[in-house]
C-alpha cells in the first residue's frame, strides 16, 4: 500500500488509499460506531501506515464542537483556585476534553478579553469567577449556544447558572461562631474587588451582628491590596501597629489566603493566634488544617462543586440537556485559630 508523504495527509486521498468514500473514514474518525469492523479496520490501517492526523478545526465543525472547556479563574495563586482548577483539568480530560484555563487578576478588562478570546476559539463551555463586571461578554456566549457557570458564586443574572455555596449563610455562621466565644472587636479584612460572592460574605457577616445588637459602624473594615497571603500580611501589620487598646479581639477574613497572611503578622507581633487574638478565613483550602494554628473557616466542597459542573457540562455535551445550577451547604469548619 502506497503512503503520502510531505504535509498533512487529506481525508480525501486516505478513502482513495483505503479504497472506500470519505464520508466513510469521517465516519471512522468521528463515530466509529456507525462503520462494520471490517470497513473501520480497513480505514485504520491507512490511517496508522500513514501517520494520518485529522485537521482538528476541521473535526470541530464537523462535531459542532471543539472539546475544550474555558475556565476563568481570578488568582491561580490562591489555594482554592489552584485545587478547583487541578480537579476540573481531571474530570474534563475524562471527558475526553481539554481545559483551557485563564487569570484574571479580578480585572475586569482582563476577563472581558479572555472571554472575546474563548468566544473566538469556540469553547464548548466557560466556567468563570467574574468580576460582575463582563455580562455583555458572557451573553454573547451564552447566546450562541455556550454554557456559562458561574462558580463559587451567586449569579445576579438569569440564564446563568452557580454552582457554590451559600455565601450569605456561611459568613452569618462565622459571626454567629466569635460571637458565641464573647468576641465583640472585630476587624473583617475584605477585598478590593466586590464580586458577588464577596458581598454576599460582608452581608452575611454585617446582618449577624446587627441581629446580635451590634452596630455594622463599630466593625473595624480594613481593604487588603489583593485578596492574596500579602495582602492580608500587610491589613494585619497595619491593625498591630496601632495600641494595643485598639487591637481587635478577631480578624474576620474574606478567604484562607488572607487569613494566612492576617495570621502570619499576628506571629510576628509576638502573639498567639487563637488565644490572644482570633483569625477566621473562608474557603477551608487543603492545608487550611496543618497550618502551625489550624484555620477556622467556611468549607467549600471543592471536589464536590467541581464534580457537579463537570458532570453538568458533560451531560449538556451529550445531549441530554441544558445546565443548572446548584447551592452547596456552608460548613463551619472550627479550629484553634477562633
């Protein structure tokens, strides 16, 4: 059998080499199912002898779709964004799928043109954390027929599915939790950009309080740099410097990342976490547990949340409908830190 040699084999000259149409070999590279055995071994013998490869923009739009899945994420440096992201890429690649995964920065320009992007490469679908700032671009997926999710936050817009945990709910528990222990001195370190869910968190937390007979005024609000391990580090310090009349009894953090720079600065000035001064965070990130003072925290269901959207999207793929969301329970997870 003679091969072609020099550049990509067409489709057209494997079904002459292989003696067959060439609806046949697509139907071979597409849905083998379709061909009898001996017609598709006869195909994928041409095929293995010639070192054929299908042109994949070609396959895709003779699939209706390209096997990539969008993943917009804030901070891949934050730990629970860098779980969720490992954890999608697995369950996607069983799906036969790749993950094409984007940073953000909680930029909105950023987010707008990594989803004009997406949108040019056809994605399948977009899993993103926005900055509620990006709708028109997430509606003009939406409208050609992409599936968006938004995860680890409430969507504030209909036709878009979350996937997360109650925000709200979590953060009230938390205040609910310091209260319980006597701790009236708060200092909630919250973030420079208002997501939903960020929002949602302070709602939460300021809606305890007031119900507990506390004045949303007398809480000590400090807005970290980012919603980093430095950001928080540097809220801290700042808090710490002040006299020690003016400490508060309990940092109340946004999420772990902050709580573990906020705990860090509160080593360093010489004091306990736990004991002298509380540290709560949000998220209970995988090694939340064996910091040097356990976290007490607000656990997401990281694989949980991520299993659900993947077998959402792979049902939605298969035809077997459209996407939906789904609100987790918010865990409070109680350690040493408070």
């Amino acid at each position: 059998m003679g091969t072609v040699r020099g550049g990509r084999l067409k489709i057209r000259e494997v079904a002459r080499l292989a003696g067959v149409s060439v609806g046949t070999v697509s139907n071979v590279i597409n849905h083998p199912e379709r061909v009898s055995d001996g017609l598709r071994r006869r195909v994928e013998s041409v095929l293995e002898e010639s070192g054929f490869s299908p042109d994949p923009t070609a396959r895709a739009l003779s699939l209706g779709r390209s096997s990539m899945i969008g993943v917009v994420f804030f901070d891949i440096s934050n730990p629970f964004f860098a779980e969720a992201a490992h954890q999608l890429s697995r369950l996607f690649e069983n799906l036969g799928c790749s993950m094409v995964l984007a940073e953000t920065d909680q930029v909105a320009e950023i987010e707008s043109r990594v989803l004009r992007n997406m949108e040019r490469v056809g994605v399948d679908a977009v899993i993103v954390c926005s900055t509620g700032a990006c709708w028109d671009d997430l509606s003009r997926l939406r409208d050609r027929g992409v599936p968006v999710v938004l995860m680890a936050q409430r969507s504030e817009r209909p036709g878009f599915p979350s996937v997360g945990i109650n925000d709200y709910d979590g953060m009230r528990k938390v205040a609910g939790h310091l209260w319980g222990r006597g701790l009236r001195r708060f200092s909630f370190v919250n973030e420079p950009v208002q997501a939903t869910q960020h929002k949602d968190r302070w709602r939460g937390f300021s809606d305890e309080i007031v119900a507990r007979g506390m004045r949303v005024e007398d809480v000590d609000v400090q807005w970290a740099s980012g919603p980093t391990w430095d950001g928080g580090y540097e809220v801290a310090r700042h808090v710490m410097s002040r006299p020690s009349a003016l400490w508060p009894d309990a940092f109340v953090c946004l999420n772990d990342h902050l709580a573990m720079g906020v705990s860090k600065a509160v080593t360093d000035a010489g004091l306990t976490v736990g004991r002298d001064v509380c540290v709560s965070g949000f998220d209970d990130v995988p090694y939340a547990s064996v910091l040097g003072v356990p976290l007490t925290t607000i656990r997401q269901p990281i694989a949980g949340i991520c299993e659900y959207i993947a077998r959402e999207i792979g049902d939605f793929l298969n035809g077997e409908g459209a996407v939906s969301g789904r609100t987790f329970d918010a865990e409070l997870i109680v350690r040493q830190s408070a």
